[in-house]
C-alpha cells in the first residue's frame, strides 16, 4: 500500500514538473527563453569541440605526421557523431513535438528507442572497423608515414563508439526536453577528464597519438554514464529498457528528424576524406594544416551550434502547440545576435591566423598553408548563421527534405564538388578556396529553401488550450 502511495506521489510530481516546464516553454518571452537554454547548450558545443582541439593541441608536440593521424581520425569521429545526431536529433525533435502536444508516453518509448538503438549501430561501427583496421586509415587518407599514428589511435576511437554516440543521444534528449543544464554538467565533466589525462597518457605513459584516444573514449564514457544520471532528474524523461521499441514506425519519425543531421555530418565526414586524400599528395604538412584549421573553425561554429540548439526546443514545442508567431520571432532574434557574433570571430580569426595555426604546429610549412585557408575561410563564416539556423529551424518542424537538402550541402556535394574542380588547376590553394566556396554557394541556395518555410508559418496565432 505505502509503495503504491509513493508511486502515485511521485507520478503527481513528475506530472506537475513536466507541466511547468510546458508552461514556461509556451508563454516565457522567447528572447528570455532562449539565451536561458543557450547558455549551457554553447558551453556543451564549445566542450564538444574542446576534445578534438585537445587532442590536435598535445599530439602537435609529437610530429606533424602525428598531427595529421588526428586529421585523418577525424573523419571517422564525425561519422561517428553523425550516427549520435542522426537518433539523437530524430527522436528529441519527434519528442518535443509530443511534449509540446502533452503525448509523455510516446515521448518515453521514443527516447529508449533512439537511444538503445544508437549503442548498437555504434557497436557495429566498431565491430567493422577494427577488423579492417590499416585499409580503413588508408581509404581516410592516411598517408605511409601518417599511418602508424592513425592505427593507433583509430583502435581506441572504434572502442568507444558505442558510448560515444549514446553520450550524443543523451545530450540532444536532455536539450529537446529543455534541460540542457544536465548535458552541459555531464559533458563539462568529461572535457575535463579528457584534457587531464592527454598528457599523462601521451608523455607519462609514453603511449603517444593511442594515448590521446584512450584518454578521449574514457572521457566519453564518463559523460555518458553522467547523462545517463541527468535523465532520471526534475521530470525528465528515463531511459528505460522495457519502453525499446523497434517498430517501423518509430524509426519513420528518427528517420524524418534525423536525417538532415545524418547527411550534414555524415558528407562531412565523406568530404573531409575527400580533402585528406587531395591534401595527401602534397605532404603531411597540408593535411596537416587542413586538420588544424578545421578543428579552429569547428571550435569557432560550436558557439552558434550552441545558440541553435538553445533555439530548437523552443521552437519544436512552440510549432507543437501551434504557436507560429514565436517560432518566427525566436528564429529573427537568433539570426541577429549571431550574426554579430560571427562577424566578430570571423574579423579575429583574420588578423590572428599565423599565431592560432603555430598554437597546435609550430612547423613553418603548416602555419604558411593553415594561415591562408583560415583567412579565406574567414571572408565567409559571417553567412553561416543564416545557414544553420535555417536548417536547425527545418529539421526541427519536421521539414525534413528541404533540411536534407541544406544539411547536404556546405560540407558535403558542394565541397566535395569545389575540391574535384579547383584542386588539379591550383593544387594546394584550391584545397584552401574549397571551404569559402562552399560556404557561398550554400547560404544563396538556402535563401529560397529558408524564405518558403517561413511563409508557411503566416498563419493566425493560436491560443494555447
């Protein structure tokens, strides 16, 4: 009986929790509303960030062919986080519909869905790749003398899979809820974790580029454990076993809400071999400096990723409950604040490009090929807010051909098609213009994509219920 009591008492609890959050989510100012859930969304993606520049930082001091064994890892990192958004992003935007919509049983079975199912495609990942590990570091680019890096720390990396898209699960589920707060402390821990043992396992254990990985899938799972915590607090929802379901259906809704995401990581995972493999012919210090210019501009965007994604469960509940007019005025103010910002970085980055590329690779030839491609890059990084937000906007209200067709674009057919046509004529510089290029012709195309969907949103406010 007293069981039974408690049960009911705490079921009362989670309900009322669950109803203020609902309530807050549909009638706070959104400006309000969404600096509060950015702030620690932009701190999750500037720690996200922080394990690749970490790892490029302390394996810099080794060689440049070490460095570029990280370059080249990366492809595979970002397929990787591409299989976590994919589930991560299809069942939290499917869930914050049905929160919005008040539906906590659809939700529920959806969050164990996508993440279980994520653990396993990640096992699979790693079940593969270390089984062909050497060819596989050679089809992302691995150069003979990178190579022995990469194979060391690409077994570590497969390892790890499975928590390391669970962990990126657990984040977005967290976020969609309105509770980024809980992802931030798990991740926060495990950026820190990851940038403490860096140099104990690479100089102390003398386990070199392996060590960096190591230290990167133990950072990872103690994230994911972390998470795994932040889901049983304050009304969200718990990952429970019993609520797997592997039904067509469920995974018809992770496919419509994940699939921009998988495109837009998993063609920049595609895009990046395709630039190792371009850069390879020309030395380890090309590919290099790509590498570290990459993870500056990873690091950089992972602000105004934040800042989106502090935008999406706003407007996922808002476009559930029918309230158009705040999903536009959130999307106008995210557009402006960021812009600022982007110009910002992007006039910094400029002026400060030998001295960001010598940080990671105090070598002649990176800082001379790594400062141009950082300065071009820079020319374009102001447009990319209206490219992200919109396609964050779109994946979010369940547009999901118009976000794949974005999501497709900038790091994916149009750099892979930039680096085919400019690299034979102008070698190394059409490797540098390949990303700026790409940059311009995805913000002219998702003019018309983004200008539609916000003319379908003209429609007369509705009252909540």
């Amino acid at each position: 009986m007293e069981r039974t009591v408690l049960a009911a008492d705490l079921g009362k609890a989670n309900k009322n929790e669950r109803d203020e959050k609902y309530a807050r989510m549909i009638d706070a100012p959104v400006e309000r509303l969404v600096c509060g859930l950015a702030i620690p969304t932009i701190s999750i993606m500037l720690i996200s960030a922080l394990y690749n520049m970490a790892d490029t930082y302390f394996v810099g001091s080794i060689s440049t062919s070490a460095t570029g064994a990280v370059g080249v890892s990366f492809s595979l990192m970002a397929f990787i986080q591409a299989v976590g958004f994919f589930f991560g992003h299809g069942s939290g935007n499917y869930i914050s519909r049905q929160l919005g919509a008040k539906n906590w049983e659809k939700a529920s079975s959806m969050a164990a869905t996508g993440f279980l199912s994520a653990m396993i495609t990640g096992a699979l990942m790693a079940a593969f790749g270390l089984a062909y590990l050497a060819p596989f570091a050679r089809f992302l680019g691995a150069t003979e003398t990178i190579l022995p890096h990469a194979c060391d720390y690409l077994f570590y990396i497969l390892i790890g899979a499975p928590w390391m898209t669970g962990s990126l699960v657990l984040n977005n589920l967290l976020r969609f809820q309105g509770s980024a707060l809980y992802g931030m402390v798990g991740m926060i821990s495990g950026a820190v974790l990851n940038v403490a043992l860096d140099p104990l396992f690479i100089f102390v254990f003398g386990m070199g580029v392996g060590g960096a990985a190591l230290a990167t899938i133990i950072s990872q799972f103690v994230s994911c454990a972390l998470l795994l915590v932040g889901c049983t607090r304050k009304g969200n929802i718990s990952i429970d076993v019993r609520n797997f379901s592997p039904r067509l259906s469920s995974y018809r809704e992770i496919v419509k809400g994940g699939l921009p995401s998988l495109f837009r990581q998993g063609f920049a995972s595609v895009a990046f071999i395709c630039m190792n493999q371009a850069a390879g012919g020309y030395g380890d210090a090309v590919i290099a400096a790509v590498s570290i210019v990459h993870r500056v501009f990873l690091f950089a965007s992972s602000a105004l990723i934040g800042f989106g994604q502090g935008f999406q469960p706003v407007c996922g509940f808002n476009y559930g409950a029918g309230r158009y007019d705040r999903v536009k005025r959130a999307f106008w103010f995210c557009l402006k604040t960021s812009s600022v910002v982007l110009l910002a970085l992007a006039v910094a980055g400029y002026f400060f490009a030998p001295q960001i590329v010598a940080l990671f690779r105090d070598d002649a030839d990176v800082i001379r090929v790594g400062t141009l491609a950082l300065r071009l890059q820079c020319f374009t990084f102001p447009l990319m807010g209206w490219v992200l937000l919109n396609n964050m906007m779109m994946q979010t209200i369940g547009k999901a051909v118009r976000a794949s067709i974005l999501a497709l674009t900038r790091q994916g057919v149009f750099l892979v098609a930039f680096l085919f046509i400019l690299t034979p004529p102008l070698g190394v510089l059409g490797i540098q213009l390949s990303q700026p290029a790409s940059d311009l012709a995805t913000f002219f195309l998702a003019i018309p994509l983004s200008v539609s969907v916000l003319k379908e949103m003209n429609m007369p406010k509705k009252e909540n219920a």
